[in-house]
C-alpha cells in the first residue's frame, strides 16, 4: 500500500508531508489526501515511489 510506504519513509527520514507531497508530485495536500482515502492512478504511484528511491540513493542508503 502507497500510504504505508509513505508514512514510513516520512518517519525514517522526517520530512513534513507538505514537502514530501511538494517535491514528490508537486502537490503539497498529497499525504492528507492518502490519509483520507485517495487512491493515486498509476503514474503518480510511479513518481511517488520514484521520488523516494531517488532520494534514498541520494543521501547513501
């Protein structure tokens, strides 16, 4: 699940869930509307989890 993998990459890494939705997907209500039920298409799904590999590999883990 999209959600989870976010909770827990905003807990390991302590991002704000504006600034993750921001530079993620350019949408910084993303995280509040997971929260609430919203189901991403595809591609934003791709580009979320995109975002968070890139970051990992970005600071070496």
């Amino acid at each position: 699940m999209l959600l989870r993998a976010v909770e827990k990459f905003l807990r390991e890494y302590s991002i704000p869930a504006t600034r993750f939705g921001r530079e993620s997907v350019r949408d910084p209500r993303l995280v509040f509307d997971l929260r609430r039920g919203r189901e991403p298409g595809d591609r934003m799904r791709r580009r979320v989890e995109h975002f968070m590999n890139t970051y990992r590999r970005s600071i070496g883990q």
